[in-house]
C-alpha cells in the first residue's frame, strides 16, 4: 500500500474552490498584456475598464479545468520518456533561478559564472534521484538579455535529461523554443515529446504581468508544458490563515489555467506554486517552514481533485550552509512532498529562501530524494507467508545473511545511500578519517565531475545550438560567449 498524506477534506477542498471561483468573478484579475485580455473577454470574461481588472465567470473557469489534461509525458534530449506527471508519480528537480552559489573552496556565498553553470549541469546529470535538470541559477558573466536563453543552451549542451525553466523576458522565449526545435526536429515532435517546462508566476495578489502572461500564451501556442507558480505570502501579500492563502493560491492558478486553455485547449500544465509563510520578525519568507510546506501539500491536493497534475516548490532550506537546519528543512519537505504524491517537485540543491544554489546540498539532497522514493513504495509481502520456513532456517544457520529470500529481495526492499550518508561504526568511521557530511558530499562533487560524460546528442545539434546561442549573443553586443568546453 503506497503511504499517503492529507491535510484537507473534500468538503474543504470545495469550499475553497468555491471561494476562488467567487474572487473570479467579482474582484477578478488585472491582466498587464493586451493579448490575453483580449482572449478573455472574447471567450466571456468582463472587462472593468474603470478598475482595469478582468472578471472571469464560473463557467469559463469551470471549462477550462474540464479541457486540462491530467497528466502528460516528459522526454530527454534523446527522446526517451523520462517522466509520467499523472497520478501520484514523484520527480525531483533542483531549485530554480538563485542567484548566488555556496561556493565549494570558501564556504562563501558569491555571483555565479558560466562555470559554475557547467559543473552544476553536469553533477545534476550523474544524478540518480534527481530526475531533471533546471535552469538553476543566473549565469553573471553574460549581459542580463541572453541569460534566459544562455541557462537552457548550457543545459541541453551538457545534459540529457529534460530541463525545467522559465524566462524573464518575452524576447528570450522565441530562442528558448528554436533550441527546443533544434533538439526534436520539427514542432510536431516537440509537441509529441515534451523537453522542457515553464514556470509562470503570476503576482499576488491576482495578477498576471505583461511578460508572464505572454509566456503563458507563447507556451501555450506551442504545447510546451507550464507550471503556474502562484506565490501568495500568508500574513503579508495574502491571508494570514494557511486556508486564505489556499483560496488566493487557488484563484491566482486557476487563472493561469483558463489563459492556457483558450489559448490552446488541451495543452499541458502543472498545477504548482511557491508560496510561503512570511515571517514578521525577520521580513523573510522561509521556504523551510513548516506552514509553507502544509500549504503546498495542501494545494496540490486542490489539484488533484481538479484533475490537474501537480507541482511544489518544496524540499529546500533556508539555511546558509549544509547543517543540521538544511537536512532538517529539505528532509521534512521531500517526506511530505513525496507523501502528497507531488508530480514536480522542485527544490533539490537550494539554500537561502530559494536564492543559493549548493553541488555538496545537491548531492545529499540527491539521497534525501531516494529515500523518499523509498518510502512511497510501501510495505508489500515478498514471500513472506507463510513465515515460519524463514525463521526455521534462521534458527538452523543463526542468521540469514545469504539466505535465498535475503539475496532475492535485499537490494529491492533495501535502499542503500551512497557514501555521503555515514553508516559506519564508530571504529571504521574514525579509521577512514572521521569525515564529516561537508566533506563527504565534496569527495562526491569532485567523483562525479571527474566521470561525467558527454552528452550523446548529436555533435551536429550541438553546433546548431551553439550557432543560435552565438547569434543571440552578438545581436545583443556580446562578441564572444564565456569560455566552456563544447
């Protein structure tokens, strides 16, 4: 039986469903793009010129929801299915759009490099549980027009697996489909194969900005697979009450959704987000927290009910260094994410309110992620009735290390971390130099990076891409890109 988790009723779920419809329709939704104001009142929504906010009628949301697709397929640079987002199918990715790195020599935080970039891509490439790679972090050394563009060239240049990303611009989108395009070849396999998704994020409260909302149409047009990331912060730009903040959360997704629908029917989404309790006393606002966590569970359960497939920012930390309070933050949210059955989860590698981007993190959050995936496959008999064979043999040979049953399920019901977790005794952990987590993910970093090996698309796409990128980069006065091996 797959262990599961729950926080709302569906009587609750209803009735918060309810309440977002209502703010739909009478406090509705000022809408920043001409395009997708258009879209909507051409499909029934109401424009308040006076207030400049857009109302949308139950129905039109109601009809919205029934045309999303449930659940939808993500594919690798080679075309290969990587992900099933339906159900209660868990996928980890790392964090996205940080903008420092923990560097691994001083323990600092500083400005990344395309450097960075290129190591991370790699390292996230070797890792088992991390099941897609991210835009990650923003890339300094390149003039802030290509950056969108430059992030997703250098993960489908060094990386296979399917990219989770997002653009700041509506200008960087076109290039970030063309690369797309470049990889598929033809927009009916991009289509037919997913390779990326987009974040969306509209602004609390119940907004949707000139850029984002063309991003959504853009995405849309082109089937390319969004993830609403509504953002409400529970006690400062939304309700205090972790309910409010799901009825805002609601809203402002179900919003998104209607934007996607019209403009494509069908087309797939992720119902996500990353919200997060605001803390008064610091001004911050804690992913780590344990409401923020509660609210993304629970508002992936409201996509669930709807029949949308389901996205978090969750299994992150706050913290500013990998210690005790960034195993606790990122443990406890991977168990609940997991636990919620969260399609997408997104947060793997993240330090500092979602803003610092760690490779030792990455690789421990690397084993946090297969235990979960552990623990979500339940307790299921494995031979085990009738015992008592099992226990005669026990008592026979003292021990059933080698057993018949023991070699036939030990490496299935067993999950075994690799060496960044410490297993050893006391003896033998003091014998192989009494290391500590810090420099047990660094041996990791550094083994990994030395066996990385080249991604296997074709030498003939790699030049394409680095022809577009080169392009781009010129069309904006940069003459030569940041050094990288290609």
């Amino acid at each position: 039986m797959r262990p599961r988790l729950q926080f709302l009723s569906d009587d609750l779920i209803e009735r918060i469903v309810g309440e977002a419809l209502d703010l739909l329709a009478t406090l509705g939704l000022l809408v920043q793009n001409e395009n997708a104001v258009k879209l909507l009142t051409d499909h029934g929504a109401k424009l308040d010129r006076d207030r400049g906010r857009v109302t949308l009628p139950e129905s039109l949301v109601r009809d919205a929801i029934a045309k999303a697709p449930s659940g939808f397929g993500l594919y690798d640079v080679l075309g290969e299915q990587t992900h099933d987002l339906s159900g209660d199918n868990v996928y980890f990715t790392p964090g996205s759009s940080g903008i420092t790195v923990l560097d691994s020599d001083t323990g600092e935080m500083r400005t990344p490099t395309t450097d960075d970039f290129v190591r991370f891509t790699k390292l996230t490439s070797r890792l088992e549980y991390i099941e897609a790679q991210s835009t990650a972090f923003i890339c300094r050394d390149v003039p802030e027009p290509v950056q969108d563009s430059y992030r997703l060239f250098l993960c489908l240049l060094y990386g296979e697996k399917p990219v989770v990303t997002g653009a700041f611009t509506i200008e960087s989108y076109r290039l970030m489909r063309d690369m797309q395009l470049a990889i598929r070849g033809s927009a009916e396999k991009l289509r037919a194969k997913p390779l990326t998704i987009f974040s969306c994020c509209p602004t609390a409260p119940l907004k949707w900005s000139e850029v984002t909302s063309q991003n959504l149409l853009d995405c849309a047009a082109d089937s390319i697979p969004v993830e609403y990331i509504s953002m409400p912060l529970s006690g400062f730009m939304g309700p205090v009450t972790l309910v409010g903040s799901l009825i805002q959360h609601t809203a402002e997704t179900l919003s998104g959704v209607v934007l996607s629908q019209l403009a494509n029917p069908g087309c797939p989404v992720l119902y996500g987000g990353s919200p997060a309790a605001f803390d008064i006393r610091y001004e911050t606002t804690p992913m780590g927290a344990i409401e923020t966590q509660m609210i993304d569970c629970a508002y992936t359960e409201i996509g669930k009910h709807l029949g949308i497939p389901t996205q978090a920012y969750i299994g992150l930390s706050d913290a500013k260094a990998l210690d005790a309070q960034a195993g606790l933050e990122t443990a406890t949210g991977a168990t609940l994410a997991a636990l919620s059955g969260i399609n997408s989860v997104s947060g793997p590698g993240m330090l500092d309110f979602e803003s610092c981007v760690s490779e030792e993190k990455l690789v421990v959050d690397n084993e946090i992620c297969g235990m979960s995936q552990r623990m979500i496959r339940g307790i299921e008999p494995k031979e085990d009735f009738p015992s008592r064979p099992l226990f005669e043999e026990m008592l026979e040979e003292g021990h059933l290390l080698i057993a018949d049953h023991s070699r036939k399920h030990l490496r299935s019901e067993h999950y075994f971390p690799g060496p960044v977790i410490e297993r050893a005794n006391l003896s033998r952990w003091r014998a192989e130099g009494s290391t500590t987590t810090w420099e047990r993910a660094r041996r990791e970093v550094v083994r990994h990076l030395e066996e990385y090996e080249p991604s296997r698309v074709g030498d003939d796409v790699k030049r394409e891409l680095t022809e577009m990128m080169t392009a781009e980069a010129r069309r904006h006065g940069v003459d030569r890109l940041p050094t990288h091996e290609s």
